[in-house]
C-alpha cells in the first residue's frame, strides 16, 4: 500500500541581535550566539522533499502505513537594519547560508516555491525596540508571510540563547521531527 504524505510547516522565528557593536553590553555574545545558529542550527535540507531523513511514518506497522508526515521548516530572522546589512552583504552569513543552501540543493531550491530563498531563509527588519516581542509582532502581522495560513506550528528562538550544542550534528529540523514522532 503506498503511503499518503502529509506535509507539516514550522516557522523558526528568531530575533537576532540589535546592534553589530561588540563592545555595548552583551552584543558580542549575541552576535555569537547568531553565528553558531546559524552554522549549527540551520539546516538546508530542512526544506528538501528528496530528504528521506525527513519522512515520519505514522504507523508502527511498516508493512500497512497508510500515511506518512514531512516536517518542513522555514527560518525568518528579526533584524535590526545595522545587523540586517552586515548578514546580508556579500560576506555575511545569512548570505553565505542562503548559497550554500542553493549549492546544496542544486535547481529544485530556486525552482520549487517552497525552497525560494526568500521563504526558506527570510530577513525581516524591525526597529530597536521591544526586542523579542517587537520581532513576535512583526512576523505574525506580517500578511506577505500569512504565518496563520501557510504554517503548522512557530517556534521563536532569539539570540540570549546557544544551540543546538551536542556531540553529534542535528538542526531544529531534527527536534522538530523526533517531537513529531513522539506525539
């Protein structure tokens, strides 16, 4: 019997730091912090339907599975416009992770809507206020996004926080799946 497959959506909201000064307060850490998430946390097979790795079967019974789950998931970073220019530009890391993402998924990432690098890896720019929330705000308000209709389920990180951190490699994707299977 072959398998049904239904595809879950997660948004990955994360509210990066607020200014690229290292020396006010903690923007050194949080810009750290921001790197590795984005190394280490990022995943660009999170969004590529040719990944088995991200199939979930529902049934315990291999030989009568009737459905099968994806979870795909899509990263928007909350940016101020200072912050938002230096991991844009030419060198910077969200571009770098954009490329890498189209290198590694060859034509499907740029031709499949779903893999458009302007919904995988998005960039908002908020103004340096309200800090979590602000960016919270900014995303669910945001009708480009229409984050009610096209998502199944948001997880917000920001940049007070470090991970994933483990001996072995896995982004959110991965969480996102063994808490799927689980459920």
């Amino acid at each position: 019997m072959k398998a049904a497959t239904i595809t879950e959506r997660t948004l990955l909201i994360y509210s990066g730091p607020t200014s690229t000064d290292r020396t006010i307060e903690k923007n050194g850490m949080y810009m750290d912090n921001m790197d590795y998430f984005l190394e280490h946390g990022v995943s660009c097979n999170d969004n590529n339907s040719n990944d088995a790795s991200i199939m979930l079967d529902n049934n315990n019974d291999n030989e009568h599975a009737t459905t099968q789950e994806r979870v795909d998931v899509a990263y928007v970073f909350v940016l101020t416009q200072q912050v938002a220019d230096y991991y844009l530009g030419t060198d910077g890391k969200i571009t770098k992770k954009r490329n890498e993402c189209k290198n590694n998924q060859g034509n499907d990432f740029e031709t499949n809507s779903s893999n458009n690098d302007d919904e995988y890896i998005k960039v908002i720019v908020r103004q340096d206020r309200c800090y979590d929330m602000e960016s919270m705000r900014i995303v669910l308000e945001n009708h480009e996004m229409d984050v009610r209709n096209r998502y199944d389920h948001l997880l917000f990180v920001n940049c007070g926080l470090v991970g994933p951190k483990c001996e072995y490699s896995f982004s959110y994707h991965a969480v996102l799946v063994v808490l799927k299977s689980k459920a």
